[in-house]
C-alpha cells in the first residue's frame, strides 16, 4: 500500500472519529458493563456482589412467565401500532396530500400529541376512560351504546387495548407527517397521466403511489416499531401494568427489577435479552429494506 | 342568455362533478376537522385548566373559564424560576443539537461517499446499538461521567445527548446523502477540491432539509429531557426547563393550574420552531427517505 | 469561504469548553449538603436552611430531585461513586436501607442520640425511630443501631367523607367499627347513589398496606410472619379468608369503578371532589384534600376490624428519614444541622407549612384537628420496616397483582393463593 493511498483512508477515517468516540464512551461501554452485570446478584447498592453465571438467564427463560408475557403484550400493542396506527397516518396523509383547503393548518395540528407532555396525556385520557365521570361512557351512552360503558383501564378485556389507543393517538403524528412527506414527492404527472387512462382512484394508489412509498412504508415501519416496544410511559401514567399483569410490557418488568425489588443483576439480565431482541428485529428490518429497495 | 345543448350539457356535467367533489370533499373535512380536534383537546384543556384553581380544575370541566386566572401564568414563571432553567435549557439544545448535527452528518457523509475497510459492519453496530437502549445502562454512564468528572457539568449533561442523537442522525443523513446527485461534488473535486470542502459547501447545504428534521427531532428530545438531569446534575443553576415543573408535582401534592401554565409555557416554544421547521422537515423527509 | 467550516468547528468548540468549565458552583467547604426527593417542600426547606445560616453561620444546601423513582437512583449511582451528599434519605424497603448501611455509606446516629439521657431520642415519637432502628440479630446482619432520623410522621388509614355519609342517612359521628357494618354502610350509601370506596390500588403498594392490616387482623402478627419464613402456606383458610375480602368487595361493588388501576393521585382527586364516601390514603391527603377542597367535611379512621380478637393496626411510622453520610468530612455538623432540623421549633415550622405530622411530640399542639385525628392513631402503627422477618418482594408482588386480579372477578382468593404459595415454594429453595 503506497503512502498516498493510507493517507487518503486515514482522512477518510476522520469523519467517523467523532461519533465513534461519542459512541465508545457512552453507548458500547455502559452497554458491555450491563453485560458484565448481568451475570450477577448485584442489588443496585452494595459494592459487592456475586458472580451468579447464567443463573439470571436461566430464570428468565425457564421461570420468568411474566416476563414473557409482558413480551406479548409488547409484540400485541406493536402490531396494532403497525395496522392501525400506520393505516390512519397513511389514510391522513392522503388526504391531505390532495391540494385541500387548510392542508397546511391539519398539518401542524396532526402533530401536537408528540410534543405534548406525557403528564397531559395521563391526565387527559384517564379522564377520558374513567368509569363513572369518563367521557368515552358519556359518549356510549349518548348514541344508544351504554352496555358498552365500562372502566376502560381496569377491566381486563380492554385495558391492553385502551392504553395502546393512547400510544397510537401519541404517535401517529410522526407517521402521519412522513408518509405525506413520501406522498408529496411523487411526481404529479404520473398521476395525471393515469388519469387520462381513466385509472380509478384504487388502481391509481396501488399502481403508483404504493410501489413508490415502499421505502417510506419501512422506515415508518422501523420507528414505529422501536418507539412502541420500547413503550412504558403511558402505561405507569394509566394503569402502571394492572389490572393483575394486563398492561405490562417488558420496559416496566425491568424497572419493577431493577427498582421495585433491587434486583439489579436481573434486570440487566432482563436488558440484554430485549436488547438482542430488539436488535435482531432491526436487523431483520434493515435486511427487508435492503432487499426491497433492491427490487 | 342562451346556451346551445352542447353547451348547457357540458356544464350540467361539469356541475355534476364540481357536486360530488363538494360532497366527498365535505366528508374528508367532518373527518379530518374529528381527528384535529382530538389533537387539539388536549392542548386547549391543558391552556383551560392553566386558567382554573386547585379548587375548580376538576370540578368546572369547562373549556372556557368564566373567571379566568392569568396571574396563575406569571405565578408559574417565577415559582418554577423558568428565567435561569430557560437560558439553560436553550444552551442544552443549541449545542446538542448544532453538535448532533455535526458529528452525524460528518459519520454520515463518510458511510455514503468515502471508501475505508470495516464500512459496513461499523455502519451495521453504529446504527443497531444506538437503536437499543438498555434501562440499566444508566449507572455505568453514571460511573463513567464521575471518572471523567463530568458529574454535574454541563457537558456531562450535553454529550450523552449528542451520543443519543447520532443513531438516527446518521442513519436518516446516510440515506438522504446516497440520493444526492454524485455529478456536483465530482465536478468539485476535479476543481480541486478536498473532501472537507466538498462535504462543506456541496454535500451540506443540498442536506438542509435533512438537517432540518434532524434539529426538529433532537430540539424536541432535549427540550423534554429530565431523566439524564436529575442523575447528572445537582445544581439548581444547571438544571434544564422540566426541572422547573417539577416544583408543581411533588411527591404528594401536585399544584394541577400551575403545572398547567408550566406545560403551556414550556411547549409553546417547541411549537414555533416547529412551526418553522415544518416546511423543511416535509422537504427533508421527502429527500432523506423517499428514492425518486 | 473556507473559513466558515473552522469557525463553525471553533465556535461549537468553544461552546462545549465554556459550558464544560462553568461546571457546579463552587461549595464552601462547610457547606452540608442535603438531597430531599419532595420537590412540593422546597419552600419550606430553603425558608429553614436561611434561617440555619443566620443562627449558626453554617451555610445548608437543600438539592431536591424529583420524581422520587429518580431520586432513588440519584442516590444509587453517587453511592458507587461515593459522592453521596452530608446528609441524604434513603428511599425503599428495609433491604436496601440495610445495603446501604452494611455498604458503609451512612453514618451510626446512635451515640448521637443517646447523649444526655437520650434526650434527643426521647424527643420522637417512639415509632417514627423505630423504622430507622436495626434490633440486634436482625436478618440483614447489620450492627445494632438507630441510622437515621424522621422528618415528619405519617399514617396509611381509612378517610370517610361525613356530608356524604348524611346524605345516605347514616351518622356522621358513628363511622363502621367492624367489616360487616362497613359492607352494610356501603349497601345503603349506594342506595343514595353514593360511590362507596376509592383507593390508589393501581398502585400496589397500597395494596399491600390494606391487605396486610386485614392480615394482622385476621391472624396475628405472629402467623403472618411464619408465613414469611415459609412455616405457614398461603394457602391457609386465613390468607385466603384475607383475599376472599377483596372478593367481597368486588361483589357488592364496595370499591369504585376503575380504582384497580387508579394512580393515588386520582384516587386522592375522586375523594376530595366528593366523589366517593370512604378512601385508604396516608395523612398527607390531609394537605392534598385542602388545596383541592378546602370545604371537605371529612373524618380519619382505622380500618374496620374484620375480628374483635385483635385490634387494628396500620402501616404508620417515619414519612421521610434523613441520614447522614458516614464518609463526609462534615459529619459532625450534619447532625448538628439534623438535630436543629428535628427540634420543636422547626418541627412546628414544617408541620404547619407541608400539614404534615411532626415527628416530635413537643410540636404536637399547633397542628390542625382533621391532622390530631391521623396523630391519634399513631399509637396504633406497624410497619414491614419493624417486622423481624420479610416478604420475598416477587412473592409480595404476585400477592398484591393477584388481588387485582380478584377485585377484576379474573381468579378466585383460592387460585391466586396456590399461585402465590407456588411461587413463595420456588423462592425458598432458591434461597437454600
């Protein structure tokens, strides 16, 4: 290797310098000491502790059916998150995607949830389920619907499902905003042109606009997918996982470990599992998204 | 006036049409106008009760105060002390995220154009790391913040930041970075160019929508952020904006109108800029994600 | 143009050196610092600590964290760090008091209390010590002392709202002394139309607290804590007699709708907006009821006794103990500074400020009468942190989410108790 051509690598190594020493430090770092922890009793105070072996995992995986419950529960809000949150940003952004009057104004305010305060939507919605003063029972009962009336929150049927209502109604914002965003940049012509082959408007979506939003539908797919499973705010906020284990998720199992019962070790060993998880997910999706972007 | 048949029937069809737009387009709108003011309700309810007292805020459920309280605005401003907790929470956010910015578009621009070995698999651990985040993780940063005595400083509390932000960064600028037209910076390069001056005046700015909906995304996380405060920080005079709030919800008692006003005062900026921003972040979005 | 890149790079350089340098203020040297997780007390304490330094000259720092989640890990981390303050709480059960005492990390009180007689010991209310008390041969092998002392006082008890109880027809005066009156008195203010009960049982702590007083009640101190060790099975007719209460709330529909999942907070809102006759809440609701509703005609009460053969007790004790950090150089003057803090005067300042109970008898007198009341039952506390033994924390959790499940008509008392006595059996082999 000439010294020109080790010189031209080595610059070109410069520009990834900053964020790998950013990301040495305060990512691979914590992240390999939760490893080292994992393998431990520790209690999240003491200065010693045992080494324990894989006596965490095995529990985990063999003891722990909460926990794998928990998971469903994960895997169950993120699917709907996927259908139907994606499905309503989708159908908004449509919509507006259409030259309709006050685009603009729906625009900002489709995306006021994200940026309001988790406590706001606690507040909010818990009164909107409420069983007796609930807005949700005051509404059924209005149109006729009262047996449907209950407390949204604690009864078992509809607890998983209300508190994902939440997250969705929180989230689908970003969706929303991206997908038009991937909507706006298809060329009008091509639509026009369709329309003069007198193309309906189903053809139309599913000739053109779908084969095109392919990369959008993915990445919307990604963060919709790690923002949900990574999902415990609003659940300590409404239901703080109950009734009995309805609404609890793995994020919630860990700090009921880690800080409910100091179970620090556990934890992390609970940690590393979602973690691989969650990473093998991503990596399954960046795969997919590869390949159809190959097509 | 008199029209001829040919006429009068092209416009019966043309009203025709112009009816059933009317008719679908008043659906869209009922439909549309029901979903904004499910995201407004909650907004305006969080500015109506800001106007009540702790006596009436869940008694007078009224969207409309009759009595409003203004002074409770001017109450939550000085109690929470939001004149030092605001200067500070802007200096958090401009530097991390001019600092986001930088050090991700520099990563970015490196995986997309430059050729180095071991690209892919850095590019693979950088961006599906960053994208797990392990609750535990916590007290090792805590103990490795204290080796580097960066334990109440603020840039102990800045750089964690800048690390959270990169994942994403770097992946959604790497994208918008592989779309971009090769022929500008070659055309640069044959100039005589260097890669810094290429990245610097030709690969950037065509990223500015990009970097737009970079700086919306980190403005939002660090605007909001409270957790990382209160394990890096211990001086009043550090702490960012939410730290004001909590002065409104204790363990116990929670002041529900000023913590109100507290919310309203601290989410109006990140509607303005947002309201800025939007504009670029359609573009950006448009740019970063979308292959023509 | 080149330029403009260098400057960018400089001036962002320059930001994160100024703000790196510009770190904490400087402290003086005999500054004591204290880290408190009651960001609703700043006022109060920043009032008290000026008043310190104009009486002695030492400057006090009160660092407040909240929420109280991240407080407790505040404190965590800066112990594996060892730069925990002077003087700090300790958030948590009994078990992580003792790693953090058997860590080193705070300081023996002991002789400090016992000077003079004991006078400043004998100062408190006796309870509120003994939570900060390790008895000797306790379980978790740390040195016989006393670590920490209490700020203020509190209870976990039953609130009935009396204008309520008139509109059901019943008697103010005379609220439920036994469990069966308390079921019949709830039949007739649902009659009026009057929801009955509101407590935060979504979060399970108060469970617990509820469930274990009924356990006391029903079968005495003594076969609940065999029970612990693992003598007794929870599938005995009394614990499942204990679960089968909740059973009976929730079918005479005794508890309000959605209380199962209800955070305190709300519950504390429903009671103060007369929306519910009875609730189970510590004594700080007093200052919560106030703010919200100062008309709130109410009255505090133990627990109506499932059985006359036992008297009722509930969890009652310290509501927050402050500690000192046995590494600090200012140890002597922290407890100077605590001494000051637990001494009438302040007592009866902060008493009257937060409409806490004090934790010295002296400031007794100045406090209001709906908080006389809550004082009158301290008598009648316990708390887990006095008991000899404790409850495996997984096992007390499936305990109190298996109660949830019972209040939701999901399982029978009987179902959740094989299923807790299941995993108690997995427990203790594991710590064989």
């Amino acid at each position: 290797m000439n010294l020109q051509k080790f010189r031209n690598i080595a610059g070109n190594y410069i520009f990834i310098i900053p964020a790998f020493l950013l990301f040495f430090t305060f990512s691979l770092y914590p992240f390999f000491k939760v490893f080292q922890l994992s393998v431990t009793d520790w209690d999240g105070i003491s200065p010693y502790m045992n080494y324990v072996g894989l006596e965490n995992f095995k529990d985990l995986f063999m003891d722990n059916t909460v926990f794998w419950f928990s998971m469903k529960n994960a895997f169950f809000v993120t699917f709907l998150a996927l259908v139907v949150q994606n499905f309503l940003a989708l159908f908004l952004a449509i919509l507006c995607d259409r030259e309709i009057k006050g685009g603009n104004v729906y625009r900002v305010i489709f995306y006021l949830p994200p940026v309001l305060s988790g406590i706001v939507v606690g507040l909010i919605w818990n009164w909107i389920y409420d069983g007796n003063y609930g807005l949700l029972n005051h509404f059924l009962t209005f149109i006729g619907l009262g047996d449907f009336a209950r407390s949204w929150l604690s009864d078992p049927k509809s607890a998983l499902i209300a508190v994902s209502v939440i997250h969705m109604w929180k989230g689908f914002g970003w969706g929303f905003v991206i997908l038009l965003a991937g909507l706006q940049s298809i060329p009008r012509d091509l639509y026009e042109a369709a329309r003069v082959d007198g193309a309906s408007s189903w053809i139309v979506f599913k000739k053109i606009t779908a084969p095109l939003m392919i990369p959008v539908f993915i990445l919307v797919s990604i963060l919709t997918i790690l923002g949900t499973m990574q999902l415990f705010d609003i659940i300590i906020a409404t239901t703080g996982g109950g009734p009995g284990y309805h609404t609890e998720v793995p994020m919630t199992r860990m700090l009921a470990s880690m800080i409910g019962n100091s179970k620090f070790g556990y934890a992390s060993a609970m940690g590393v599992v979602f973690g691989l998880i969650l990473l093998i997910i991503s990596m399954i999706q960046i795969r997919v998204s590869k390949m159809m972007r190959q097509v | 006036m008199s029209l001829n048949p040919v006429e009068f029937e092209d416009k019966l069809q043309v009203n025709y049409e112009k009816i059933k737009k009317g008719t679908v387009s008043v659906f869209v709108h009922i439909f549309l106008i029901a979903v904004s003011l499910s995201c407004l309700f909650p907004l305006w309810w969080a500015f109506a009760s800001s106007l009540k007292t702790q006596q009436t805020i869940f008694n007078d459920l009224s969207l409309f105060p009759k009595a409003p309280h203004w002074e409770n605005y001017v109450e939550a401003w000085t109690k929470a002390d939001f004149g030092m907790y605001f200067s500070n929470s802007l200096i958090y956010t401009v530097t991390v995220v001019i600092g986001v910015i930088l050090i991700a578009s520099m990563a970015a621009y490196a995986f997309s154009r430059l050729q180095f070995p071991g690209k892919n698999v850095l590019f693979l651990i950088l961006i599906s790391t960053m994208m797990v985040p392990i609750p535990g993780s916590i007290i090792p940063l805590y103990v490795l913040l204290n080796k580097l005595h960066l334990v109440n400083t603020r840039l102990g509390y800045i750089l964690p930041q800048i690390n959270a932000g990169l994942a994403l960064g770097i992946f959604l600028l790497k994208t918008f970075f592989d779309d971009l037209p090769k022929e500008l910076e070659d055309s640069a390069r044959i100039d005589g160019c260097g890669r810094f001056r290429v990245y610097w005046h030709i690969a950037l700015p065509l990223a500015r929508p990009a970097i737009a909906v970079l700086a919306i995304f980190n403005i939002l996380a660090v605007w909001n952020e409270y957790l990382l405060a209160m394990l890096v920080l211990n001086s009043k005079n550090l702490m960012p904006l939410q730290r004001g709030l909590m002065v409104f919800q204790g363990a116990h008692v929670t002041q529900y109108p000023l913590l109100m006003a507290g919310i309203v005062i601290t989410v109006l900026p990140v509607l303005v800029v947002y309201l800025m921003l939007q504009k670029h972040i359609i573009k950006g979005i448009t740019a970063g994600a979308v292959k023509g | 143009m080149r330029l403009s890149y260098k400057n960018f790079i400089i001036l962002f350089s320059v930001l994160l050196i100024v703000t790196g340098c510009s770190g904490g203020d400087k402290k003086e040297s005999n500054t004591i610092t204290v880290w408190h997780w009651m960001s609703d007390r700043e006022d109060a304490f920043q009032e008290l600590a000026k008043r310190y330094q104009a009486e002695t000259g030492t400057p006090v720092k009160f660092e407040l964290f909240a929420p109280s989640e991240s407080y407790s890990q505040r404190v965590k981390v800066s112990a594996q760090t060892s730069t925990l303050p002077d003087i700090y709480g300790v958030l948590g059960e009994k078990r992580d008091f003792a790693s953090f005492i058997r860590s080193g990390y705070v300081a023996d009180l002991t002789p400090e209390l016992s000077k003079e007689d004991s006078a400043w010991k004998k100062s408190f209310f006796e309870k509120a010590l003994l939570i900060n008390e390790f008895l000797p041969e306790n379980e978790y092998k740390v040195t016989p002392g006393i670590y920490g002392v209490p700020l203020d006082v509190m209870t976990i008890q039953m609130v009935y709202n009396k204008n309520l109880y008139k509109k059901a027809g019943l008697n103010p005066a005379s609220p439920p002394r036994s469990w069966n009156e308390f079921v019949e008195h709830c039949g007739k203010l649902k009659d009026a139309g009057i929801p009955c009960f509101v407590s935060g049982f979504g979060e399970i702590w108060l469970i617990d607290a509820f469930a274990s007083n009924y356990a006391m009640n029903i079968m005495g101190e003594k076969k609940v804590f065999d029970t612990y060790r693992g003598t007794v099975p929870y599938t005995d007719p009394d614990w499942v007699q204990v679960l089968g209460l909740f059973k009976q709330m929730a079918d005479q529909k005794i508890l309000v709708d959605g209380a199962v999942t209800m955070v305190n907070k709300t519950s504390e809102q429903t009671f103060a907006n007369e929306r519910a006759a009875y609730s189970f809440n510590g004594s700080w609701c007093v200052n919560v009821y106030k703010g919200m509703n100062p008309g709130l005609e109410y009255s505090a009460m133990l627990p109506p006794a499932f059985t006359n053969a036992r008297s009722m007790k509930v969890w009652g004790g310290s509501g927050s103990s402050l500690v000192v950090n046995s590494q600090s150089p200012r140890r002597d003057a922290a407890i100077a500074f605590l001494k000051w803090m637990t001494a009438e005067p302040q007592q009866t300042f902060l008493a009257e400020q937060t409409e806490n109970l004090p934790a010295v008898k002296g400031s007794l007198g100045k406090i209001s009468p709906i908080l006389s009341e809550f004082a009158d039952d301290v008598d009648s506390t316990t708390h887990p942190n006095i008991y000899p033994v404790h409850e495996n924390p997984s096992v007390t959790e499936a305990f109190d989410k298996g109660i949830q499940s019972i209040l939701i008509g999901e399982k029978t008392p009987e179902e959740v108790a094989t299923e807790v006595q299941r995993l108690k059996e997995k427990e203790l082999k594991k710590s064989k």
